[in-house]
C-alpha cells in the first residue's frame, strides 16, 4: 500500500504503520453507570455496561481485528465481546457480577489490520 513507518498520536491513541499493516492502541473510560440483567440460574444480577468507541482510529482499509483488556480489580469483570468493528470505531461489551467491576474503569483496546 505504500504506507510509511510512523509513530503518530491521534485522538488519545498511539498508532504505527508496519509497511502495509496498521496497529493502533488508545483507552478510554466506561460510564458511571451500568445496566442489570437478572441470571435464570439463581447467580447474582450481573451488571453490565455496552460501551461504543467511535472515532478512535483512523487510517485503516477494511475493518480490523480489534482485542480489549479492562483494568478492575474485580476478579469476575471480564469483556464480554467486541461487535460493530468498522475503519473508525467498535463496540465493547463488558460485564461483572458488582457494579463496581465495570464502572468508571478503563478499557485498553488494539486494533490492527490492513493501512489505507
């Protein structure tokens, strides 16, 4: 694709082309506020949070694969799936079993795929 080696910063993320491949990486926050789900089974409300990153990256030619971490220290809060991958955003799905697991914490994410 002709792309050049760069390190550049865009919209709080870091982002490196590799000859024809795109990596980028940035965080971002959840909400203060989470939604509930009651369990059929008998296991405590889970809460959860669908949190939409758009606008966080740029310079990619088809949607890339995207991987988040999040930073709790709420041993059952995990990301539950990615969805809505696009050339600019996605949306991330995280869920514990306290509201505490997935509020106001901070999600890494990566994102790499083909450069434009």
């Amino acid at each position: 694709t002709g792309a050049k080696t760069a390190n550049e910063m865009t919209t709080g993320s870091k982002s490196l082309n590799i000859g024809g491949m795109r990596v980028v990486m940035g965080t971002f926050t959840t909400s203060s506020s989470a939604s509930s789900t009651d369990d059929q089974y008998g296991i405590s409300n889970r809460k959860y949070i669908a949190h939409v990153a758009s606008s966080v990256y740029a310079g990619f030619a088809a949607a890339p694969m995207v991987t988040c971490e999040i930073d709790t220290d709420y041993h059952e809060a995990k990301i539950n799936g990615i969805e809505d991958v696009t050339t600019t955003g996605f949306k991330v799905w995280c869920a514990a079993s306290r509201v505490e697991g997935v509020q106001s914490r901070v999600i890494s994410w990566i994102a790499i795929g083909v450069a434009s």
